[in-house]
C-alpha cells in the first residue's frame, strides 16, 4: 500500500456525486446541471433545497407544497429556545450557540430517534425541520443577547423573508429578502467543501442525522472555512480606521504573516463565481445607500492580490460587505453560511446512506517503533 501522503486530502476523489459540479480553471459551479448564475437569478433557495434534495426542480405545486411544509416547522420547542436564552445570555459564540442547540433539535424531533438512521423518508423530514428551525435559533440568539425578545416565526413569509423579520421585529423590503435569499442559494452547496466532508464522515459510521449536522457546523465555523466571511468585514474595518490605503494595509499582513481573509481557495484557480455576483449586489447596496466605500475597499484589495500575489477573491470576501450593508451584525456571517449550506450538507448525507461504506483513511506513521516501558515511578 503506497504510503503517499496527500495532505489535507488535496485532489483526492472518495465519492461520486449528483449535486455539484466546480470547474476551478473556468469559475464555473453548477448544481444539478443548472448554472448558479441562473439560479442566483431566478431560483428561490427553497427551491434550490427541493432541487438538491429530490433530484429536480419542483413544479409549482410541488414548490408550494414544499414551502408550506417547511415554513410550518420554523417554531422552536420551548426547550430548545430556554437553552439558546441561556446560550445567549452566557455570551457563547454564535456559531457555538447553534451547534448546541442544532444537537438538541433531535431530542424534540417527531421521527423516532430508534427508527433506521439512514431511512430517506424519515431523514427529508428531519432535514426540513433542522433547516426550518436555524434561522429561529439564530435570531432568538441575536435578539436576546441584544436585550430583545425573541420574535416567532411567521409562515407566511418566505425562509429568507421570515429570518430578517425575525432578525429586526420587521418585515423587510423586497430588495433586503431578495439579496438575502439570493446569498442562501449561493452559499447552498460546493461539492466537498470541509464541513459537507465532515457531515459525511459523521454519516459514514452510520450516525444519525442531527450528529452529521452538528459536525458540520463546528467544522464551518473555522477561520479557512465559513469563518472567513465575518473575518473579512473585521478587516475591512480595521483597514478603514487605520487611514492608510489598501495596499499597505495588505502588504503589511502579508509581512506579519497573516493571510487575506476571503483570498484563495482549495478548488479554484480563478475568482469564485459567486464572489462575482455577490460584488455586483455589494456595489448596488452600495449605491442605494449613497455611499460605495465598502464596494470599493474590497475592489481595491482585489486588484492588488489579484495582480501581486496571484490570489483571487472566494465567496467570503464580498458576502461580508454585503451582508454588512443589510445590516447584519458580523458574528452572524457565518451562522448565514450554516442557514444555507445545510442545505448542502442533508443532499450529500442522503447519498452518503444510499452508497455508504465507512470513510476511514490513514495516517503514515512517523513515531518511534521501538521504546522500552519503563515504570512510571522509574522515569
Ligand atoms: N492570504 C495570503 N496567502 C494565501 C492565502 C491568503 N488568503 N491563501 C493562500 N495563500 C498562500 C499560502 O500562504 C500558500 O503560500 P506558500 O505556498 O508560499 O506557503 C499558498 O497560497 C497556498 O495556500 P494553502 O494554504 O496551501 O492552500 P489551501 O488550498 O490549503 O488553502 C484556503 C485554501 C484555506 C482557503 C486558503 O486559501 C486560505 O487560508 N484562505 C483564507 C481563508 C478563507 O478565505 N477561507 C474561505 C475559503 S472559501 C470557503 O470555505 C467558503
């Protein structure tokens, strides 16, 4: 057996997959055959979750029918919420907070926690209810560490819709629910990013759905994953109070040894198409608002890793001033991210069960081979 170590598990393929493709020399991203620019424009994300779930898009009252279900499982059980009220006030982070309380959605769950964890139907309607109930768990988190109360779901507003009136006690104009909406059917899936990877491995041994969740959003939490996009605003911040101009801010990073949050990317050599549309919308907030400098800061850094180091931007680096300008508070960045991607995370889930074998890798051992016990009161 080749002893070969492919570190961080670069280029290596260990499974077949239906629900998306990235060609990272073209900046091209499909799901299930449909281009993300197309279903950036036109394709709400409960119909991308349809699409990436049951293997085509929905007919109109497939759509509907789809919707209503879901939308009816946005509550939270009273436990569940007293437990995001105490994550809260114990000022947990964000991403910690929904981890817990994603774990504690199976308890609550309406499909028997005995019943086969790979049976398809019993894990859709866990999949509806664990993507229905996060944005509730995100916002009752935010409200109430803010001072505010929780406010309930409504089902009549659409999933992107219903979390910004929850957010804001308000309901939000279309531009707001569209853009966010838009945001969610971009962040949906992106073949085996880490945390979907991690949700597999999770579901490989054969355990239950909520645990392969759970997994995946301790896995995106991190800086080199869907922590990125909050830690692109900071610096964007950081860079505007500092008066100096973009590019001596970033040369001086690069000098301490920091990276670009929001630069690079394990699959594309060229910029991330969703990174494209998100820098449109940005600069449209921005020219709502009168005032592009947001926009424009993130164009110049662009530019400048681009041309000097070869870098180009991924979906975080304008998620973040988007998302600013809509006002989202930045420690909500990436709980967003896990709104949407566990969309992502169920469809490779679900094909995990269908096709399973255990992932197990191994590690080249470089240890010692040959110590001698000696007892402990001895050493
Ligand atoms: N800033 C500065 N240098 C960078 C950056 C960056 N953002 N990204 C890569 N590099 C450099 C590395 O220092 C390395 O240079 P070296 O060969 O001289 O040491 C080279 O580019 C290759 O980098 P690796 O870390 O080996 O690339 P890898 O594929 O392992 O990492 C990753 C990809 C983690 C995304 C990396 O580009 C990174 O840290 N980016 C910043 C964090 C980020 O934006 N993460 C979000 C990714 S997208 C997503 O998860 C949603």
């Amino acid at each position: 057996m080749s002893e070969e170590v492919k570190k961080g598990l670069e280029g290596v393929v260990v499974a077949e997959s239906e629900l998306s493709f990235i060609n990272g020399d073209e900046g091209r991203l499909i799901y299930r055959g449909y281009e993300i620019e197309d279903l950036a424009q036109n394709a709400s994300y409960e119909e991308v979750l349809y699409l990436l779930w049951h293997g085509e898009l929905p007919t109109r009252d497939e759509l509907d029918a789809f919707s209503e279900e879901m939308a009816a499982e946005r509550e939270l059980d009273e436990d569940v919420l007293d437990t995001v009220r105490k994550l809260a006030e114990a000022d947990e982070q964000p991403m910690a907070a929904l981890r817990t309380a994603v774990s504690m959605l199976s308890a609550y769950d309406a499909d028997d926690s005995d019943a086969d964890p790979t049976d398809r139907e019993s894990n859709l309607r866990k999949g509806q209810r664990i993507t229905a109930k996060i944005p509730t768990i995100v916002a009752a988190f935010k409200r109430i560490r803010d001072g505010d109360d929780p406010v309930e779901p409504r089902e009549d507003l659409g999933h992107a819709e219903n979390f910004l009136y929850m957010l804001n006690d308000e309901e939000p104009d279309e531009v707001l629910a569209e853009t966010f909406d838009m945001a969610l059917v971009l962040h949906a899936d992106h073949g085996l990013n880490a945390s979907t990877f991690s949700s597999m491995v999770t579901s490989s041994t054969l355990s239950d759905l909520h645990s392969a969740v759970t997994s995946a959003v301790g896995t995106l939490a991190g800086p080199l994953h869907g922590g990125a996009n909050a830690n692109v605003m900071k610096m964007l911040k950081e860079l505007d109070e500092s008066g100096k101009d973009a590019k001596t801010w970033v040369d001086d990073a690069l000098d301490r040894g920091d990276r670009i949050m929001g630069f690079g990317h394990r699959v594309y050599n060229v910029k991330d198409p969703r990174a494209k549309i998100l820098g449109e919308k940005s600069e449209e907030l921005g020219e709502a608002a009168g005032d592009t400098k947001w926009y424009e800061m993130s164009v110049e850094i662009e530019e400048y890793m681009q041309n000097e180091k070869g870098l180009a931007p991924n979906v975080d680096f304008y998620s973040a001033s988007t998302y600013y300008q809509m006002g989202i508070p930045i420690d909500l960045y990436t709980p967003i991210f896990a709104m949407s991607r566990v969309g992502g995370w169920i469809g490779h889930v679900l094909e995990q069960y269908d096709d399973n074998r255990l992932i197990r890798p191994r590690a080249k051992y470089t240890g010692s081979k040959q110590e001698e016990w000696v007892p402990t009161d001895e050493r």
